[in-house]
C-alpha cells in the first residue's frame, strides 16, 4: 500500500482518498475518531444528585457535579451499570431549636463496565455538597460536585466585624473524570444575616449581602445541554435564605428547582431527575425551618446504535437526527 508524504489524512477530511494503511486505521481506531467493531460510538451526559440546603438562616445546596463527554466509544457485548445519585436531604429543623447540621451531600451517578475489575468506571459525576447551617456549632458547607453554600448566622467572632462564612469548593472539575461544579457563595453578617447560594454547573453561587436590608445569595446557574434534542438548563444551585424573611429570596439555578426557602415554604425543594441543588431555609418566630432537599441527578446516552437489551426501564425517545437517546431517571444497565 503506498504512503503519504507528510501528515496523513483524517478519516473525516473530505480530501481523503478513502485509502489507509493499517496504522493509521489502528491510530484513528485508538483516537476514538473511527469507532472499532467491538464498540459503539456515544454521548453521555451524567450528573450527581444535588446536595440538601441548610437550616437557620442557611447556605443552598450545591449542584451535583455535571460531565457531557463526546464521540466516546463504549464496549459492544458488555454490561454497562448506570447508577443514578439521590439529591441529599435538607438539614432538619424544629421549634426552639436547630440541630446545627448541614443538608447531606447528594449520592454520586455513575456509569461503570460490568466486569471483573470493580473499578472499571467510565466516568462519575459526584453529588452536590450540603448548604451550611447557622446556630452555634453549625456545621460549615460542604464539598462536592459543585460545593455547598455558606451561612451568615454566626462565626464565632464579634459581631462589631463583618463576619464571611465560606462555601464550600467543588470537586467534579479537579477530578479525573472532568466535568462541571463550582464553589459555593459565601454568607455574610453584620447585624443582619443573610446567607450566600449554593454553586451551580453553569456558574458558581454568589455570595448574601451583609447589613439589615440585604440580600440572601442567589444560586449558581444552571449548565445548559442538548443532549436529547433541546437544549435546557441542569445542575442549578440551591438559593440561599435569610433572617426572618427579611427581604426577597431567590430562585436556584434552573428556574424553580432549588430556590431558597423562605418560612416553612415547600418550594425550597428542588424538582427531580436535575441534580439541583436544594434552597437553604430562614429562621423566623422562634422556629428553624428545615432545608429544602435536593434533586435526584440523571444519566442520558446519545447513540446511533441500538441497545440489545436494558434494565432499570430507561426512557427512549429520538433527538430528531436519527439518534437514540436512552434516559434514567433511576438506576438500572445497558448493553450494546
């Protein structure tokens, strides 16, 4: 077979001759470019459950961390596990007093080969860390996809000083699988106490005001994908609250899904299947609201090819280019 002077061509330049040695097949073939006859080409789009926001004047939760990986081969004739993460729950509250903990960090999704090697994960997309809590002893954001934010209630400094209690950061963009997360906002005091939101896919979680009159932290935005066809907003923060309902609280990061919960408000929770993150919750008449929990993640596969077989009922729907989407909503396998 005759060589090529210089570079070769790529398979996907239109200028190829359509003739290729055996290496360059093989290196295409290594580069994921030309699909071996062992596996499948794919999209997969997979987000961790969101974190639970806090309680008493308290941080939203963060976001489950988000990954949309491309042209990715997976293995023909082999199970592949899905797992699908739970959104943390809110940190509780009651009447007279507050527990001081933090909402739970959402449960990681994932997608794993079913093999031998119980290691053999594909990629992870690591559940959001829980919003802070106030009170004395209140537990402090914590990490996670995208990372919990802070509250403003205490520091256990004077109050003389404006007092900045940190979100917490994200680990999804620091890790080896990639992806999306951001830190948490902060939570300011200084006479008031007014919380800072969770971070989001798209953007991280902006900090609360500080004094009487501010603001509670809007949450991070949400990281839109179009992976089944439409693009819309996933992985949201959860909106931080405020004192006594002092001033406007705010919606989380994919519109209403994790707003920040104001009085016993439900609506602090966030919506299922988006890995938001859940609105923290205010204190108000002696009473410590609970978080707002967070929301479920999801794991969606973009294919040409057809699964032989699947469980966990997926949703299948078509994008609309002649692609197959498979949707979970909960845990379940497939194998191509």
């Amino acid at each position: 077979m005759g060589r090529y002077i210089g570079s070769s061509p790529s398979i996907l330049n239109s200028g190829a001759s359509g003739v290729f040695s055996l290496n360059q097949v093989a290196n295409q073939v290594g580069e994921s470019v030309w699909p071996s006859a062992d596996a499948v080409s794919a999209d997969y789009l997979v987000i961790g459950g969101g974190g639970g926001g806090g309680s008493d004047n308290a941080g939203g939760g963060g976001a489950g961390g988000l990954v949309w990986d491309k042209d990715k081969s997976l293995n023909k004739n082999t199970l592949i596990n899905i797992q699908v993460g739970s959104g943390g729950t809110g940190a509780p509250g009651s009447a007279g007093s507050s527990s001081g903990a933090r909402g739970s960090s959402g449960d990681n999704s994932f997608l794993q080969y079913d093999t031998a090697d119980s290691a053999d994960f594909i990629t992870v997309g690591f559940g959001g860390g829980g919003g802070a809590s106030g009170q004395s002893g209140g537990m402090p954001a914590g990490p996670g996809g995208s990372g919990g934010g802070g509250q403003g209630e205490n520091g256990g400094t004077s109050e003389a000083a404006i007092l900045t209690q940190n979100g917490a950061i994200a680990t999804q963009p620091t890790s080896i699988y990639g992806g999306f997360g951001n830190d948490g906002g902060y939570g300011y005091r200084l006479g008031g106490t007014n919380q800072g939101g969770g971070g989001g896919g798209g953007g991280a979680g902006n900090s609360g005001g500080w004094g009487e009159a501010a603001s509670a932290g809007r949450a991070g935005g949400g990281f839109n994908c179009d992976i089944t066809g439409t693009s819309i907003p996933y992985a949201g923060g959860g909106g931080g609250a405020n004192e006594n309902n002092k001033t406007t609280w705010f919606y989380g990061g994919t519109n209403t899904a994790g707003q920040g919960g104001r009085s016993s408000n439900s609506e602090k929770h966030a919506e299922a299947n988006f890995g938001d993150g859940g609105g923290g919750a205010s204190y108000a008449s002696s009473n410590w609201y609970a978080g707002g929990n967070g929301g479920s993640g999801i794991v969606i596969i973009r294919t040409l090819a057809t699964a032989s077989a699947t469980t966990g009922s997926p949703t299948v729907d078509s994008d609309g280019l002649g692609y197959n989407v498979y949707s979970y909503t909960g845990s379940g396998s497939i194998t191509f």
